[in-house]
C-alpha cells in the first residue's frame, strides 16, 4: 500500500499484514474514509475459508491513516452485502435482492474487534412501490446512504425506464427524485462537501 503525506509530500510504501490471499474487489470496490480509517469490501482466496455452497467468504478490510491498525472483519453470514458507507459514525453494509421480491437489508458494525454485525433494516422495494411481483427486467441498485440521517438512495426500475428513489428507514417512505433517462447507474457518485479551513496562502 502507497500512503501520500500532505504534511511531507512524500509517498510511503508499506507491505499489508492482511496477507496476499486477501483479495480487494477489482471491480471498483467501495473504499472510503470513516474515523481516519479506509475501509474497502474484499475476499478471502483461501479453498479453506469457502463454505459449504464453494462460496468465498466476504469481509470488509481496513487500515487506519498512521499505517499501524490493519483489521479483516467478516460479513454477516449468509449476508451478501454489496453497498458499504458510513452513517451517523458508523459502518452500514447493505444490499437489494432481487431476487427474493427485491427486498432491502440494512446491517450495522458493531464492534470491529468480535466483528459484531446488527440487523438494522428489512424492507421490500415491491411492496413500497405497491407492485405485486417484479417484472422480468426489473431490478434495483443502492446510490448512497446520508451521513447524518437513516435516509439512503437507490435507483432502479423496468429497464430502460430508471428512477432515482430516496428511502427513509425510519418513516419507510420511498420518495421518486428523478427519472434517469440516459444517465448509466454506475455514473453516480455521492458528494459530500469539505468545509475545511485552510491556512492563509503565502503566494501574492
């Protein structure tokens, strides 16, 4: 791993204790910064680690900014967890099956060291839409959760017609934003201002 300085700026390498067999998601694995520690989901490439459906077992890794904590903390069993973010000062992961009605799974970390996970959430996308069933090519994907709030957004929908959707876990109402158009899902990224105070500048 390649840390930058922006007090020195130097770059410093340093070698995981992770392990090589733990695999970070090549396809663009969700990594953020929560409690000045990155975060990222990943995989255990061990045959011994599989369970018993020849399944790898998920994990989320992390590494505080000092380079000196690196932690592996499983995912909830039999959880398929595909979204990460923090929210309120906390790790959630969560996912959308839709396979089983399209139904939304919230899940909180307790506690990194027993890498305790809570249930937080259950809701089906279906039933909040008021369809009976899902159509052929109907499926939905998480955007983003709110930092601050149990607010999180998705988008999905009949393909090609895609909504972008608001849900709020604790009044369980879903809110239409906008219809995407041509907009890809993949395209979304969340913004979330910096008000940082930087020292004055010294240049004329």
């Amino acid at each position: 791993m390649e840390v930058y300085s922006s007090d020195t700026g130097e770059w410093t390498s340093m070698s995981s204790p992770w392990g090589h067999k733990i695999v970070l998601y090549s396809l663009e694995p969700e990594c953020f910064f929560l409690n000045s520690t990155l975060h990222s989901s990943a995989y255990d490439s061990r045959v011994e680690t599989f369970d018993s459906e020849g399944n790898s077992i998920n994990m989320v890794v992390t590494v505080d900014t000092s380079g000196d904590t690196w932690r592996t903390t499983r995912q909830p069993t039999k959880a398929k967890l595909n979204f990460f973010g923090h929210s309120q000062g906390r790790l959630h992961g969560m996912d959308i099956d839709n396979r089983n009605g399209c139904r939304i799974s919230v899940w909180v970390l307790e506690d990194y060291a027993s890498g305790q996970w809570t249930l937080k959430h259950t809701a089906s996308v279906l039933e909040l839409v008021g369809k009976p069933c899902r159509e052929c090519d109907e499926y939905y994907t998480l955007v983003a959760i709110h930092p601050e709030r149990n607010l999180i957004f998705l988008n999905g929908g009949v393909e090609p017609e895609q909504t972008l959707m608001s849900y709020d876990l604790d009044t369980q109402k879903l809110h239409v934003i906008c219809t995407l158009e041509d907009y890809q899902r993949k395209n979304f990224r969340p913004y979330i201002p910096c008000f940082v105070e930087w020292p004055p500048s010294d240049a004329h």
